[in-house]
C-alpha cells in the first residue's frame, strides 16, 4: 500500500493550505533546532560515559563531632 507522487503532493498542498509556509517554516525551524540539540546532548552524555570523572570519596567522621561538641558546650549536662 504505497502512496504515488499524485497523492503526496496533495496531501503537500493540503497541510500548506491549512498551516501556511511561514507557519511551516518556524516549525521545521524549531524541529531541527530540536534535534540538533538532542543530538548534542547525546553525545554530552557518551563523553560522560567513556571518561568517568574521578572522585574521591572521604568517610564522615563522626566521633570526632561528637566529642568536640562536648568539649566546647558550655552547659555541663551531666
């Protein structure tokens, strides 16, 4: 079930007759800046993942905290 040429280019006339070419033309304007930045995204992303950002992770401390906090209140609690 193809389309031949006769039924395309009036199915081509028909959009242009409802939307009119300038209203066509912003919207293929934005689609292609639409993909452009997809595609400028996805490769954002691909660099992301071949070259992993090192981080270095560092262990809370948290006896230190506590016994710091003690030292420095000046209300004794106990």
């Amino acid at each position: 079930m193809g389309f031949s040429v006769w039924q395309l280019l009036i199915i081509l006339l028909i959009v242009v007759l409802l939307f009119g070419t300038k209203k066509l033309k912003n919207m293929g304007g934005d689609l292609g800046g639409a993909l452009k930045n997809f595609k400028d995204a996805v490769k954002d992303e691909d660099k992301s993942d071949t070259q992993p950002e090192a981080v270095e992770k560092q262990d809370a401390d948290f006896t230190d905290a506590k016994s710091e906090s003690k030292e420095e209140s000046p209300v004794d609690r106990s």
